[in-house]
C-alpha cells in the first residue's frame, strides 16, 4: 500500500527538551509538502504551543489542527459520551483550556475525573476525585497511559511521571481502573488521519516507543517506523510480545534513504 501521509510521534523523534535533532530537521525538510500530522501523548501544552515550540526549534510552523494531543483526544471521547459533560481535571494548561472548550468544570457533580501530566497532583485532588467517583459516580479517565517520560531541564534529562502514574493514586483509592485514551489506542490515530482526509492504511507512523507508537499503530494496519532516537536506544532489544515495526532504525536519516532513495 503506498505512503500518503505521515503521522509522527514528536518527543524523541523530532526533539530532545528544547533542541531538535538534526536528522530529523532535514528529514521534515524534505518530506514538508507531504500530508503529515504530528500526535503525541503528552497533554500539558495546547496546540497553538507546540506549533510555538517547533517553529522555535526550526522547524516549519505547523497549522494547529496538525497536531492531535492527548488532551484533544480526550475531550473529543468526552463529549461523545456526554455533551455538555462535566468534569473534574488534574494536570497542566492543554489539558484544562481543551476540557473548558467542551464541558464544564464541577468539583461537586463531575461526570468525568480526568488525570493528565504535568503539575496539579497533590492530596486535596486526590481527594475530591476519589469522593466524586465513589459519591458520585464519576468516571476515571486518563489521557494517556505512559508510565513515565522524558524531560530535560537545564540541560539535564530528568524523567518525570507520567499519565500512568500519576492516575494510579485515584485507582488504588477508588478500585477502579480508568479508561485510557492516548496511544496504542485508536484515537489519535484515527483522529490524524480523519484531518488529513486519509486513510489509516495509508499512512506511516513514525515513532520512539514500541509499546505505544508502533503497537498501536501496527493494530489499526499502518505502516510503522521505529526510530531509535529516544527513549528506547539503539542497543536495547526489541520486545518480543510487541508487534514489530515496518522498519526498525537508528535515526531518520535512515529512512529517508530507505522511503526515497530505494
């Protein structure tokens, strides 16, 4: 099936902490005019920033609707479960900005506790949306399901919880499990491809992480592309319980030899 359109994956990929990586700067170069949309996991910025962040870093100012995050995905589930949904929030400015453009924020009769990444955690949160899921009968969603994540900061790589983790304190209060909208799952995918007016099957997803780039991707029939740029380094081995990828490399260099130059 032939290539139309690219969705890739950003930290890891395109950049670490604020620098580009340069392989990655002439790969988007060269691959501008084709249809590519940019979707991540991480919910704490809201679109018009990263497209900010980008264009810092040299690369070409993406339209916003060109990047999906987790936190648009989330909202999008949200109010096709509920319109008009009330929620309460845990997490960083994309999260809360997405949420307010589609439902209403209630700590006292919430449809929806939803975690997300970044600062806000603290014992009060926990609180009042441990009381909200079991008085109320609130939902626990989470945007994404990453463990922990990469950041670096004066020039230090730090790592940071992630989604996953800083849904589990709700979990283990309430005994329920949230539902997880960021990838492996469909959504962001299928959000991509629907702005791009492209089908799944022809795109490639470009990504850092094995259980979440490429899985999911591999399930809904995408072409996939491994590169090995962030967290998951050119000496690890590949998970045997994943699905592998299309193409399994070292930096996008690589690929564009292999997508133009074969």
């Amino acid at each position: 099936m032939a290539i139309k359109a690219l969705l890739l994956d950003m930290d890891g990929v395109l950049y670490h902490g604020e620098k580009a990586i340069p392989e990655a700067l002439e790969f988007m170069r060269r691959v501008g005019d084709l249809p590519h949309a940019f979707i991540t996991n991480n919910p704490i910025l809201p679109p018009a920033r990263v497209a900010d962040r980008l264009e810092g870093m040299g690369y070409r100012r993406p339209h916003e609707r060109q990047i999906v995050t987790s936190a648009e995905a989330t909202a999008l589930w949200l109010a096709r479960q509920k319109p008009d949904f009330r929620y309460f929030a845990v997490g960083a400015e994309g999260l809360h900005l997405t949420l307010q453009a589609h439902g209403r924020e209630d700590l006292q009769q919430a449809d929806f506790v939803v975690i997300g990444e970044g600062p806000g955690i603290d014992f009060e949160s926990i609180t009042i949306g441990t009381n909200l899921i079991l008085k109320q009968g609130a939902q626990l969603v989470c945007t994404n399901p990453d463990h922990s994540v990469d950041a670096h900061h004066e020039g230090s790589h730090r790592v940071l919880p992630g989604g996953g983790a800083l849904v589990a304190p709700f979990a283990v209060a309430t005994g329920k499990q949230p539902l997880i909208i960021g990838k492996p799952h469909p959504l962001l995918y299928e959000m991509a491809a629907e702005r791009l007016r492209i089908s799944l099957d022809h795109c490639l997803m470009i990504g850092d992480r094995p259980d979440t780039d490429i899985a999911g991707a591999v399930r809904l029939g995408m072409k996939t592309a491994l590169v090995r740029t962030g967290r998951f380094a050119p000496n690890i081995d590949y998970p045997a319980e994943l699905p592998r990828p299309d193409w399994d490399i070292n930096s996008l260099s690589e690929l564009s030899q292999l997508l133009f130059c074969s």
